[in-house]
C-alpha cells in the first residue's frame, strides 16, 4: 500500500511540473503569446442579402425636442430645416466653421431594404455601419495624420417608418430630401434617383432608414472623404455602398494684434518686434490657422508716409521692411521688402518663406530699416504712422509622401 501511494505521488508530481514548464517557455517571464483565431459565418445558400438602395451625407438632423435623427426642425427660424449641404452640385459638399470652436456635425443615413426589417423586433439584429476616410493628403507639419486614414466607425441607427419618409421623401407637412436637395444620394445599382421606389418602399416597412453622426473638425483637411456603409443582417448577409463627399476649402486665420509699434527707431538701424505663440500677448505678434487649407501668408505695407528720394536720377523707398513667419530665416539672410505703392491693392508686399499650417499656432516678426527720415533736424521725435495688411492664400496640400517639394 505504501509503494503505491508513493507512485501515485510522483506521477502527480511530473504531471503538475509538466505543465508548469509549458505554461512558461522561458525562464524568468510571466507572460506568453497565444494566437486566436475565428471566421465569420457566412449566409446559408438562399440566405436573402440585404440591398443598399441609397445613401447620403448632410448636416447632423436632429429635432431639438426629442433629439432624435429626423428631417426636420421644429422651430420656424431654421424653415424647418437643416440638413442641406453648402454647395449646389450632386452630392454632399460641407464649409468648415473657420472657428477652432465650433466643428462641422455631419450625418451619414442609408436606405436599407430587406424583408426582416417589416417586423422592428428584427431591426436590433441589423449591423448597419458607415467608415470615414481622410482624403488622400499631407500637410508640412502632419506628413502622416490623414493620407486617407479611417477617421472612424460608426452605428447607423434605425428611424421610424414616418421619420424615415419625412427626412428621405417629404410627407405633407415637410419637404424632404426630395424636395429639396434630389441630388444629395448616391444610389444603390438599379436604383438611379428611383425616388418612387425607395418611398414606397419605406412607407410599407420594406426599407428602413439608418442615420449616425460624425464629426469633422474644423482643421480637417479640405478635400474627398471617402466613405463605406456595410449592412450585415441577421442571417449573416452582407452588402455594402461607397461614395465620397467635399469637405469645401476655407481659409482662415486669426492674429492677436492689431497694431505694431516699432518703437524709437534710428536712422539706417534695423529695428524689429518679436512675436511669440501665445494667442494672449499682443504685444508679441501670433497667428492661428483656423481653417482647413494651408495658407501663404503675405504680409503688405504702406510707406507710413516716408515716401521717396532720387538716388542718382533714380527713385527709392526711405523705408523698408522685413517679415517671417516663425524662426527662420535668420534676419541676417531675409531679404527687405518695399513699400507698396498702390496699399493695399495686390500685388504687393512679401509672401512669407514658411507656410501656415492647419491649426497650426506661429510667432511673427517684423523688422523696418529707415534711411531718411523726413525733416529729421526739424522734428526728430516726429511719429510715423501707416497701415499694413496681413493676408492668406490657399497652398495645394501634397499627395503623401512629396511634401518636401515646398
């Protein structure tokens, strides 16, 4: 009895260590890797697929009583409603806010028909979804934030039988898409701008109407946004749609002066002022992008009525200027610029060496050099004042990877 018991032990004790030592492959770790691994059912033979008859993007629709994903607004002031787009044209075009405060809210619906979705217990059992895309595009500062990156994934969510018709086909009431934006949907194949069929498909419950909120902000690139919508239903069928809309360009910045003082300046001394890039400080100069596009910035001035003398026969400028954007170039090596004789009509001024980023926060510096001051014996402390314009032009963002052309 005693032999067996022992033997007993030690084969248990073999055993435990024999796990224990697969358990952990390299002495000393307390982690290991393990792969997983799944595949996804796919829709029995005869399964019904789902069918993607249109979908669209427009401003966010949201009823300010129930909050809910309708087509209309309740108030008078907004004509009841808000969900055109900025533009004309067919599809979807959005103009950014131009404010780092205020973002773009986008709503992205799609018409789903299949024949589950007549009973609403079954509509939970419907994964229907949308992904955004960045467009295809770099910035010098962000060489890798969107080059057609997902933005994100979003739920669409089911609206009811008579919000569904009122937002995509008008009722008595209200206009509808339809009415007034028909060329705002891309549909499904077999179903170009068949209005009749979709409407009637969704006032007997055939079709359902799904629509999600995004977000674009208001530095998000200007261009194509791509975007997918998936449909998976619940005998596990899929169909899917894409289509693109126009985030529009804007451009916009925002400086924290208003005025530059270039204080006590000698003859033929270069005097500057220094900006920083806090937006509070006036008295250090700073510019804020606040738009979606990259921006030339072209700073232009008057001649603070130093006007000219002839050197040699020859007119020229009592004063010149410098201006840059950031840190460099060093002023030594940064070229003056004259006064623009026809201020403030362009062409005139200096475009700046560096480009404003989106969102981008930068320090300016100006610097003036006098080389005759007007009456200088008679009134040496006379104060020279004049006008200076600060303005931006839109920069054609790189496709990735070749930004270091500019």
């Amino acid at each position: 009895m005693k032999k067996f018991i022992v033997l007993t032990l030690t084969f248990a004790f073999v055993f435990g260590m024999s796990g224990f030592s697969n358990a952990s492959l390299v002495p000393g770790s307390s982690s290991d890797e393990v792969d997983t691994s799944l595949t996804q059912v796919t829709g029995s033979t005869g399964s019904e697929n789902p069918i993607i008859k249109a979908k669209w993007e427009m401003r966010e629709c949201r009823s300010s009583e129930t909050a809910k994903h309708v087509g209309y607004y309740t108030d008078d002031s907004y004509n009841n409603w808000w969900c055109e787009d900025n533009h004309t044209t067919d599809l979807a075009q959005f103009l950014p806010s131009g404010d780092e405060n205020q973002n773009t809210p986008v709503e992205i619906c799609t018409v789903v028909a299949h024949s589950l979705l007549k009973n609403p217990d079954d509509l939970d059992d419907f994964s229907v979804s949308a992904d955004v895309y960045y467009p295809t595009v770099q910035t010098p500062t962000k060489p890798t934030q969107f080059c057609g990156k997902m933005i994100s994934e979003i739920d669409l969510l089911p609206l009811t039988r008579e919000e569904g018709l009122r937002l995509a086909c008008g009722d008595a009431s209200y206009s509808g898409i339809r009415q007034l934006d028909p060329g705002l949907p891309v549909f499904g194949t077999g179903y170009v701008d068949d209005y009749d069929d979709i409407c009637h498909e969704i006032d007997q419950q055939e079709a359902v109407v799904f629509c999600g909120p995004i977000v674009l902000s208001y530095e998000d690139p200007e261009g194509q946004y791509l975007t997918k919508v998936h449909v998976i239903s619940p005998q596990n069928t899929l169909a899917g749609l894409n289509n693109e809309f126009t985030y529009l360009p804007l451009d916009a910045f925002k400086i924290d002066f208003t005025s530059i003082g270039y204080g006590n300046v000698a003859l033929n001394t270069f005097s500057s002022v220094s900006g920083d890039t806090s937006m509070t400080t006036p008295g250090s100069p700073t510019i804020s992008g606040t738009g979606n596009t990259v921006l030339q910035i072209n700073v232009n001035q008057d001649d603070m009525g130093f006007s000219t003398r002839l050197v040699s026969g020859t007119p020229r400028w009592n004063v010149w200027y410098k201006a840059r954007l950031g840190s460099t170039p060093i002023w030594s090596s940064l070229p003056y610029y004259a006064p623009d004789a026809d201020y403030p009509t362009p062409p005139g001024g200096d475009d700046l060496d560096n480009l404003l980023d989106l969102s981008e926060i930068q320090k300016m510096d100006f610097g003036i050099l006098v080389e005759k001051f007007l009456s200088s014996q008679e009134h040496p402390s006379t104060l020279y004042e004049g006008d200076m314009t600060i303005s931006g032009s839109e920069v054609a963002m790189d496709a990735c990877g070749s930004w270091p052309a500019h």
